[in-house]
C-alpha cells in the first residue's frame, strides 16, 4: 500500500485534483492509518454525488475504512464538550467543595 500511495501521489501531481486519483488516494491512505489526509481527500472529491463507477466504489471503500476513526473522532468531541459544559459546575471557586 505504501508503494501505491507514492505511486498515487505522482500521479495527484501530474493530473491534480482528478476524482479517481483523490478517491484512490484517500483509500491508500485510510488503509495505512493517515486518516486525517485520507478524509480531506475524499472531501476533496469534485462533485461527489455523481462521480463514475470507479470513484463511487472508492469512495465507498475508503469511507467504509474510516467509519471507525471517524466514530472514535465524533465521540472524543462529545466527551470534550461534555467536560466543558460541567467546568466547575456545582462547586465553589475557592474550596472546590459541592454548594
């Protein structure tokens, strides 16, 4: 997968930002854990709703690979956000003792 990543990355070079290549990148990438790249690929795709049998199935390959780093993304955030919204709540400033 490696060598088809530097493979992809050539040819990203040469056509730019072409459906299929992005698409097949994204997957290499997804599939060698580069999730952060592989997901601003697909997002990259040119019209996505209506690209040609081989994006749609690369696409569809390279999201299936990056439903569980996305999962696992969507639910740090929530548990983020859940330990903002509690930030002291209940507590007093100075003792950190239950008001």
């Amino acid at each position: 997968v490696d060598e088809a990543a530097t493979q992809l990355e050539s040819a990203r070079e040469g056509l730019g930002g072409h459906p299929q290549v992005l698409a097949a990148l994204g997957l290499a990438y997804a599939k060698l854990d580069r999730f952060e790249e592989a997901r601003t690929l697909i997002e990259a795709v040119p019209d996505p709703d209506a690209p040609d049998g081989l994006t749609a199935e690369l696409l569809k390959r390279a999201r299936k690979e990056l439903r569980p780093w996305l999962e696992a993304q969507s639910k740090r955030e929530r548990k983020g956000q859940r330990r903002k919204g509690q930030g002291g709540k209940g507590t007093t400033e100075t003792t950190g003792k239950a008001s």
